[in-house]
C-alpha cells in the first residue's frame, strides 16, 4: 500500500467512526426544536476559528483542483 492509500484508508475509517455521532445529535437536536445561538459560543469562536475553518476549506478546494501529484509535489518543496 502506498502512502496516499493509507492515508486515505485512515480518512475514510474516521469519517465512518464520526458520521453516525455527528448524525445521533444532529437528529436530537432537530427531535427538541432547540434554537442554536451561535453568541454562547463566545466572542473568539466567532471571530477567529470559524473564518480560519473558511481560509483553510478554501485553500483545499484550490489544491484539490489540481491533481494529486501536482498537490504532492508542491508540497515537498
């Protein structure tokens, strides 16, 4: 197995050991009604972590819109 298998092998495993959890309470939530209010979160989350979650989304769209070598190669200089 090369390492791009394995990695992607570890990617899917821990997308599958995640999924049903995010699922379980993503279906409680919508079973009680509850209203998210995104202000208990604190100030930080708000400003920092959620636009840094959109430059690094983004940054992996640009390097997914090249193939795979060509993202593996870049990142070995």
């Amino acid at each position: 197995m090369s390492h791009d298998q394995t990695f992607r092998a570890g990617l899917i495993v821990a997308f599958l050991l995640v999924l049903p959890i995010g699922t379980y309470h993503r279906l409680t939530s919508q079973a009680t009604r509850e209203k998210l209010d995104r202000r208990q979160e604190g100030l930080f989350i708000l400003a920092t972590l959620r636009p840094v979650g959109i430059v690094v989304t983004n940054c992996g769209r640009i390097c997914l819109g090249r193939s795979i070598a060509e993202c593996a190669a870049h990142n070995r200089n």
